[in-house]
C-alpha cells in the first residue's frame, strides 16, 4: 500500500472536492476552480507540500481550504488561508487587499483592511487574516469575508469596534469572554465579532444575557433544543448547563446592534467524537428537519465509517436570528478518497 504524507493527502482532498462542487452545481463549480485558482496559488505552485498542504492554522488538518456548510443557505461557502503557512501573519491582509483588487472590489474593501489593520497594528499575531468566499446560487455571483485576528493585547481601534456595532462586551459569570475574530463582507455594513470563552462549559443562564445583549433572548429555547438534539457525549457539569465543550460564540449585526444573527459555536469533536459520528449527528439533525446542507454529505463521505477518530470536522455553530432564522453550521477540511492512507 502507498505512503502519502499529510500533506499529499490534504492536496487530494481538495482535488476531490472540485469533482464535488462540479457534480453538484456545474456552473458553481466553474467559479469555484477559477476562484481557488488565484487564491491559492501559491499552495497549488508549492513544491513543498507538506508546510503548503498541512503546514496551516485554519483548522485540525492544516489544510489552506476549508468548507462551511449552513441550514440556512444553499451558497458554496470556503475560506482560505491567504499565502499559505509560510505568510508572514503580518502581512496577510495586505495579500488579501491585492487579492480583491485582482477580483474587481473597486475598492470596496479598503476600509475594512484599513480598520481590520487598526486592531492589528504592533501586535504579535499567530495566523493574522483569512479570506472567505460565497458562491451564490440564486444570481450566479461571488461575494467575499475579510477575517482579521485580534491579538490578546487590548486595542482602541478593536474596542471602538464593539462599541460601534454591539454597544460594549457582553457581560456575564465568570471570566470575561475574549475577542478573537472579526469578519466583513466588501459592499456591507454588517460586522461579526467571534468571542472565545475561557473555560469549557457554558451556563443556560450566561447564554441568557448573552441573548439578551442583542435582544434574542425570546431565540433561547429554539437554540437550546436544536443543540440537545444531538446525542452529545459529553455530560453537562450540572442543570444549568450545556455538555462540556470548548464553547464560543459570535454576534453578526449592523450598527448599532441591527438585525442580529447569534451563533454558539463548539468544536464538533468535542460535542460528538469521530468524523463518522459528527457527520451522522449532523445529518439526522437536518433531516429530521427538513433542512438541507449543500454538498456536505457528498464531500465527506469518505469518513462516514471514521467513527474514532475525528480530523476533518472542524467548528459547529447553532445559529439563532430575529427573522425568524434558526439552524446549524458545520465547517470541514475537504477529506481526499482514503483519509487514512498512510496514516
């Protein structure tokens, strides 16, 4: 049996998955392998394709792509982590900048690199900035996310932020939540903060003032039945809270604290186990539904009998909105044909 390296297999996986987007929708496809072509240009030009394929930040596999499949949209959706490992984390927003201008933004995204910039400015980062992408089904077009990382170090520019867009941090039990994460879309006013919480359990009575920060909390219960729908294995530390996990959450609004859409996010492991289990839990979850997710059970079904061992399967999110918007999110490292071979 051949030995492929981690590398060589991630390069498979996303070879794999553009059979996948092309089966699913031609015309999504096209513009998905024109896209990743300049995107990541320098990981397919690699010739080192361990640190090129493996070598990243993004997510468990080290992957430079990864999917995000939603309830809630049949879009093709990825984000990609700009020059690959060996960017320097400093300089990706200003590939990011250079990038979107190859793509035709008119300039439409130099403010948020401006101000992502801002929050950025002197500080010591560890992967500094991603780009998502939305391939949209309904008008055939492609629409980009800017996510910028917001290093440990207090910054004006990041506290004028959340309190342009959320009125302030909320505020609850415990160890305050850090800021992580923020993301903008070219040609919008909507903004996204993703929080990290310190410890891995979250209370039903935190996650009601964290409703209430942006007056969701009529959303609660939907929320919380939809996420004990899934036959956790992780046990509750007591009543008043959710199954132990590394737990965050995020806030999508326009200023000041508009049209919320909030999310709780997980790492799908530690909620499920394997790569089998999660994509069955995620599955019944949907199906039982209603609800469809895209391409998600075509592209991972090389690990629907990966029961032990959990690589592909990254974060997923609970979403709840005021409109009425309910339903789930998982992101994926594309797996190639064989996940395990030579591992």
């Amino acid at each position: 049996m051949p030995c492929y390296t981690r590398g060589m297999l991630q390069r498979s996986g996303f070879e794999r998955s553009i059979s996948v987007v092309e089966e699913l929708d031609p015309v999504i496809g096209r513009e998905f392998v024109r896209s990743t072509a300049v995107i990541m240009r320098d990981a397919l030009a690699s010739s080192g394709e361990q640190m090129a394929w493996a070598g990243g930040l993004l997510n468990g596999t080290g992957a430079p792509l990864e999917f995000s499949f939603a309830t809630f949209t049949g879009d093709l959706r990825y984000t990609v982590e700009v020059g690959g490992p060996e960017a320097p984390p400093e300089t990706r927003l200003g590939r990011i900048d250079s990038l979107l201008d190859e793509f035709g933004s008119e300039g439409r995204h130099r403010e948020i690199v401006r101000r992502f910039g801002q929050v950025q400015k002197g500080a010591s980062l560890k992967w500094g900035a991603w780009l998502g992408v939305r391939h949209r089904k309904k008008d055939a077009g492609t629409s980009f996310k800017i996510y910028a990382e917001t290093p440990p170090e207090a910054s004006r520019a990041a506290s004028e932020l959340v309190a342009e867009y959320l009125d302030g941090a909320p505020v609850f039990s415990g160890a305050p939540a850090r800021l992580v994460l923020i993301g903008m879309s070219p040609g919008s006013d909507r903004c996204e903060f993703y929080f990290e919480l310190p410890a891995p359990r979250l209370k039903l009575s935190d996650l009601d003032r964290l409703l209430a920060h942006v007056g969701l909390e009529e959303r609660k219960d939907e929320l919380v039945g939809l996420m004990r729908s899934f036959d956790f294995r992780g046990e509750s530390s007591g009543a008043d809270a959710l199954p132990d996990a590394q737990y965050g959450f995020s806030y999508s609004v326009l200023p000041p604290c508009r049209e919320p859409v909030f999310s709780i996010i997980a790492f799908a492991a530690d909620l499920a186990g394997g790569d089998g289990l999660v994509r069955r839990q995620v599955l019944l979850a949907t199906r039982t539904r209603g609800w469809t997710l895209g391409g998600y059970a075509s592209l991972t079904e090389p690990v629907a009998d990966r029961f032990f061992r959990s690589t592909y399967h990254n974060m997923i999110s609970f979403v709840a909105g005021e409109v009425p918007l309910a339903g789930l999110q998982i992101s994926v490292s594309p797996p190639p044909l064989r996940p395990d071979e030579g591992q």
